[in-house]
C-alpha cells in the first residue's frame, strides 16, 4: 500500500501549534458580532427580497439600525420586539422599515422573555428546516450511492443561471458529481447578497438564493434520471460569508467554499470581520451537514509551489482546527491542496505526489480537495490536457475526495460545453486504468517523496510554532502569510464589526451551539 | 515578392486543418451529417468527421479534418508589436541608470470587476514568475501593486500622488468583452483629469495584444507569453527616449 512514514511527533507538535493559533480568539467569536452576521439572522428569521433599486431588505434593517445607534443588542431582538407590538412577521417588520413606516427603535420594550420565546420559535422553526433538507440529502445519498473518490467537481461559469442549468445537466449526464457554480468576479467585496435570478454576471454567475434554488431543482431532476445524486458547490466568502451559508443551507447546497483565511489575504477583507464571519458561517455549514472547503491552491498560485509547499500544510492545520471550533467534523473538511509546481522542473511530479500524499496523511477522514494546475496552463491546450492527465493521476493514486477537474482551455475561458465534457472523460480513463494500483505499490522509507513529504510538514510545524507565539494577528501585519501584509485593522468590512451589548441575542448562534455541542 | 502560404499537414500547402466544436444535434448520422455541411458551408472541401461525442442534453461534439483553399501572403501583413530590445533584469537596471539616473515609479493594479491578480503578480510581485523576478526586485523600479478591483480613480489618484512613469492595468476576465469596457473606462478618465501624456499606460492580459492596446489608447500591450523582462525594458527605453 503506498503510504508515507510521516513523523508523528511533527504532526502532534504541528496540530498543538494550530490549536494555541486558532485558540486565541474567544474573545473576538464571543464579544463581537458584524453587520453580515446580523443580515444572517434576519434571512433565517424568514426576512427576503429587496427594495426597488436592489437594497436587499436584510441590509435595509442593517442600515436603519446602525444610523440609529441601535445595533449592539443585535438585529433579532428589534425585529422582534416590531412583530410583537404590530402582530407582523418579520417579513412584513422589514417591507415596513423599508417603507420608511416604522421605526424599530421607535417603540416600547416587550419583556424580555416574550422576545425570547418569539426568537426561539422562529429559530426552531428555521433550524427544522435546515435539518429536513440535510436529511433528504442523507436520504439521496442512501439510495444512490455514496460519492465515488475522488468525487468529480466540474465548474460552471456562463454568468446566466439559467445557460448554466443547461451546461451543469450535461456535465452531470458526462459523470460530473459535483458542479460548482462560479460566482461573478466582484461578488466577494459586495457587502450584500443580490435578490433574484441572474442572467449577467462576468467570469460567473451572482450567488443568490433564487439561482441556488433554480440550480438544486435541476441538479434534483437530473440526480433522479440518471440515479446519482449530483451534489451542489458555491463560495460562502467574501463579505457575507455566514448570509451564503444561510441561504445554501436553505436551500440544500451541499458543500461551500468557506476559507477561515482566503478573504484577509487574497481579497484584503479585515481580519477580524472574517474570523468573526467565518466562525458563524461554518457553524451554520456544521449545522446543515454541508462539506467545507478550503482555497489553499491559492498560496501556490501567488508564490512558488514547492519553495511555499509548508505554507499549504500551515493553512490546512488552521482551516482544520478553526473548524472543529464551529463544530465542523473531519468527515466534512475538504481541506485544500493544489498541483501546481512548474513542469519544466526535474521530478516535478515526485514532488507532487510527495505533497497531495502529506495532505491526504494528515487529513485521514477529510475529503481533501484536490485543485488543477492553472498557473503553468497555457494557450496550448493539448500540453494543458497532458498536465491534468498527470494531476487526475495523483488523484487516483492517493485517493483524493475531491478532484477539481482541470481544463484544457484554463487559461484562455470560462470553459466551453466541450472543454468539460474532455476533462471528465480525461479523469474517468485515468481513475479507471490505475484505480487498485495504489495498494501495489510501496515507498521506500528514505525515498525522496517520503523525505520531501516529511520535510514540508517539518517547515509548516516550524511555521506554526513560529506564528503561535507572535500571534495570528501580528504574523498576518508581517507578511509571514503568502507574502502579503494585512494589518488586523485594515483593509475592507472592520466598520461592520462591532462590540456587543450585554443583551445582545443571536436566537440561531445559541441553538446550534447548544445542539453542536460547543 | 509575395510569399503564399497554406496549413500544412504532411505535404507542402495542403491545406489541412483540425476541427473541434459542439453543436446542438443528436451524436448519430443525421447530426453527422449537419456537422459535414457546417464545415463544408464554412468553405472548407474533403470533410472528414472523425469522432462524434455524446455531451447530453441534446448537444454532440464533432472532431474533424477538412482542406482549406484559404491562403495567406506573410508579405503583406502589418503588424504591430513591441519594438523596444528586451534585456534581463540587471541590464535594464544598469541601462536605467545610465540613461534616466533615477528610479522609475509604476503604479499596477487589477482594475474594477476583475480580482484575478495573476497576471499582475507575475509582472510586479518580487517573486515575478517562471525565472523572471518582478519588477519590486528591480533596484530600477519603484513598484506599487495595489491588488484587485481597484476602481480606475484610486489607480489615477495613486499615480498622481507618486508622480508615476507608467501606470499597468491588468485584465484577466474577459467575458462579454468586460476588458475592453474597464479599459476603456480607465483611459477617458485618464484624460479628463489629464493625466493621459503625463505617464505611459500599459495593459495586459491574456487577450491584450499590443495592437488592440493601441486601438484603445495605451501605450502598448503585453498578452500571453509576457513578462516582466518585457515590460520593464520597454518602460525603460521608452522613457528614456522620451527624456524624462
């Protein structure tokens, strides 16, 4: 059986570095909240739709309660002191303030416990939901079949919703199992989530809880016809992090992308609103049983793929133990890794195998997320096609729960009906011819794979320990991180966190926590 | 003298082209046949289908071989191109110096809607990209990425701030034409706030060439197979032509 002779003392040392990082933030997750984390509740209180000009109405609330002061208590407890005193639902509380009819502030305090008692109803009533739509998953599952591994994960990006209905149906009919709706590129730094279907969007579609709903119906009906069940992706990150994940829980998306880093270092969002963001936003995936996952491809596509290799190692460790703080199980980490070292260098694919093995080794129950090459994909698209031949190999060979299938045309287009069709048939031949043929083969125990896979999670402990003792926040203002600096109070969304009152109240943090064992 | 040309296959002008595209018809001899005519339609002769690909949902692939009777005469092309020599980076550093006697200050950035970095980390970011470094490792320059989806007045602004010698403007997404629209949009500010003549506007990307860069007002173009050794050579010379 191929298998590494990992040092189990750098593991254990690597994961109590990891824990001593992640741990140093409870003051952050408990005395904090932010606006996203707020317009979350009020999406799972039932609030929806948008005003005319397309403020979404949870932003509408967000605004008047932050310009009267008033959003330390939190959303919930206004909104629900509104519905109380008027005898509305919480949709009809928000098309009243949207209206410019009612000011929440405006009117008298029910008692504390009928708030609560309202709150909690609403909360159970969501949280039923949530957990009926995990449990047909379950149901799905069970009489289809399980996921085969590595799972095939196809993207589609024609920026209509409805265009890629048609494209994920067919990737689905070539053996996709996994289709990923691409978001349109400036979605990340929008501070609310549009309403409605789309149809224009640019390198993607807009992540909205109608377009995830148009495509799980139609993933629902293609799953029937050809009798395995098609799973759901999209990106819960960005500025609204935990509203996405509200709304794919909802609506029965079946994993998220979901980094507890990505944002602060590829998109420049504040650290402290994403960690707070993150903690909430995973909680809610937990809850809905949906399977996370991580953008460590990305460390490898801003730096070099085997100098940078640790830092891969470092993000997972802290995407792992973040996660097990939001209650997120192993079963349910797609942790991420990347193929991406330069193919003119001598053993490269040595060097891959070495690395896709540590991920796999490290993570044994997590269905770790295998990402393409796209930094050295070309124009040529025949030598592209070769590339991800060898990357569909690794895959296979070291068993994978993901492959995030490559295409022949990465860097030219948003792929083309037949570029996906091509990349599924490349990774059916590949997983079919060496499918057993892992378990006929063995390292030798000073082979270089073993070596060089001992040696990244060498620097990736070292990393860690380094960063446990300046801190996560200070390591990021150094640029110890993908090389770039990100001050914990710069960059984008720090004037949507706030401090809560001693009265704040989130009916749906509470309840999961209580029900996820936190 | 004119020089006429012709694919080539295995014998010299046979005019042998390949084939491969989707069409929404059913993977058998009629959808075939729609297939044959298509290319035969798009004035192609000897039309060989050599797979069709079921791809579901009503749609097959076609993979062909056909003869083309289209030519071209390579005497009579003009194109345009970067012209300026491309040195490595410790020759532009010391050409620099020799010439200009100062730093020169480019400002980058991935403009409006588009947040993939790519292209302008492999230019600027120290690290460069395929045993190129970037322009930060150049003693030369003075680089200042800002990153992605920075709106064209923050990119304009920070080039006035820093008195720029040349601003780079990456555009990596290109659907619906998105590039050309951000581009576009850059440059027309560029000039109400004139700004245009006082620094060079490069842009670059997988689908810029120099001509289109051109046609659109910049002062040249980087696509595919760029990098830094290339851009920094051309601000350098160019510059120190103009002689600032």
């Amino acid at each position: 059986m191929l298998k590494l002779d990992l040092d189990q003392n750098l593991v254990q040392r690597a994961r109590a570095a990891a824990g001593r990082i992640t741990g140093g933030f409870q003051w952050l997750f408990d005395g904090y909240s932010s606006y996203t984390i707020e317009r979350t509740v009020l999406r799972l209180m039932g609030i929806d739709g948008a005003q005319e000009g397309g403020r979404p109405l949870p932003n509408v609330i967000i605004d008047h309660l932050s310009s009267q002061k008033a959003m330390r208590k939190g959303a919930a407890v206004w909104v629900a002191n509104a519905m109380l005193a008027r005898n509305f639902s919480a949709q009809e509380v928000a098309e009243a303030v949207a209206s410019g009819e009612l000011d929440l502030t405006a009117l008298p305090m029910a008692p504390a416990d009928k708030i609560y008692t309202c709150l909690n109803d609403l909360a159970a009533k969501m949280l039923d939901h949530i957990k009926a739509q995990a449990q047909k998953r379950s149901t799905m599952f069970d009489r289809y079949g399980a996921r085969r591994t590595p799972a095939i994960y196809v993207i589609v990006a024609t920026g209509n919703i409805y265009e890629d209905v048609t494209q994920a149906k067919a990737a689905a009919h070539s053996g996709a199992d996994i289709i990923a709706v691409i978001r349109s590129t400036a979605q990340s730094l929008l501070d609310y989530v549009p309403y409605g279907a789309t149809t224009v969007g640019f390198g993607g579609t807009y992540a909205t809880q109608e377009n995830f709903r148009i495509m799980r119906k139609a993933l629902d009906e293609v799953s029937e016809e050809l009798g395995r069940y098609i799973s759901l992706t999209n990106y819960a990150s960005g500025l609204c992090m935990p509203e996405i994940a509200a709304m794919g829980a909802m609506e029965r998306l079946d994993l998220m992308l979901n980094d507890a880093m990505y944002g602060i270092l590829f998109r420049d969002i504040n650290p402290k609103r994403t960690l707070l963001d993150q903690y909430f936003a995973r909680m809610i995936n937990a809850y809905a049983g949906i399977e996370i996952q991580t953008g460590e491809d990305n460390y490898l596509t801003t730096s070099d793929a085997i100098e940078k290799a640790y830092t891969v190692t470092a993000s997972q460790l802290l995407n792992e133990s973040f996660a097990l703080l939001s209650g997120v199980k192993p079963a349910k980490m797609g942790l991420g890794h990347a193929y991406e070292i330069n193919p003119e260098i001598e053993n490269s694919f040595s060097y891959e195998l070495a690395h896709a093995m540590l991920t796999r080794e490290l993570f044994p129950e997590a269905p770790v997320k295998y990402m393409p090459p796209t930094k050295f994909a070309s124009g040529n698209i025949f030598k592209t096609h070769l590339m991800d031949a060898m990357f569909n190999f690794v895959g296979q060979l070291t068993g994978q729960g993901v492959q995030l299938l490559g295409m022949m045309t990465e860097a030219i287009h948003t792929p083309h009906l037949v570029d996906r069709s091509l990349a599924i048939e490349n990774a059916q031949y590949i997983f079919t011819a060496v499918k057993d043929l892992a378990e006929n083969l063995e390292l030798r125990p000073d082979s270089f794979i073993n070596r060089r896979a001992n040696s990244v999670l060498q620097e990736a402990t070292e990393f860690l320990e380094r960063v446990a003792d300046e801190g996560l926040f200070q390591a990021m203002a150094l640029g110890e991180f993908a090389e770039i600096r990100r001050p914990e109070n710069g960059g984008k969304g720090l004037d949507g966190v706030f401090e809560r009152d001693q009265d704040y109240y989130n009916p749906f943090m509470d309840r999961i926590k209580e029900e996820l064992g936190l | 003298m004119s020089k006429i040309v012709k694919p080539y296959g295995d014998t010299l002008n046979d005019g042998k082209v390949q084939l491969s595209f989707a069409l929404p018809v059913s993977p058998d001899a009629h959808g075939k046949e729609a297939a044959r005519v298509l290319i035969l339609n798009m004035g192609f002769s000897e039309v060989e289908i050599t797979c069709l690909r079921d791809l579901g949902e009503g749609f097959t692939h076609f993979i062909a071989y056909a003869v083309t009777p289209a030519s071209v005469d390579t005497t009579k092309l003009k194109v345009k191109v970067v012209e300026t020599p491309v040195m490595d980076m410790e020759t532009t550093d010391e050409y620099v110096s020799e010439h200009l006697g100062r730093t020169i200050t480019v400002v980058g950035a991935c403009i409006e809607s588009d947040a993939h970095t790519v292209g302008i980390d492999a230019i600027m970011n120290m690290k460069g990209y395929n045993h190129r470094y970037g322009l930060e490792r150049y003693h030369s320059f003075n680089a200042i990425n800002m990153g992605a989806q920075v709106p064209s007045e923050e990119l304009l602004a920070k080039a006035r701030e820093v008195s720029a010698d040349a601003i780079l403007v990456s555009q990596v997404v290109t659907q619906k034409n998105i590039h050309i629209q951000n581009l576009t949009r850059l440059i027309e500010l560029a000039e109400a706030e004139g700004l245009r003549d006082k620094m060079l506007f490069i842009c670059g990307g997988p689908r810029i060439t120099h001509e289109l860069a051109i046609e659109l007002g910049y002062d040249a173009g980087f696509g595919t197979g760029s990098y830094s050794t290339d851009v920094a050579s051309y601000i350098a010379v160019t510059l120190s032509k103009q002689g600032k």
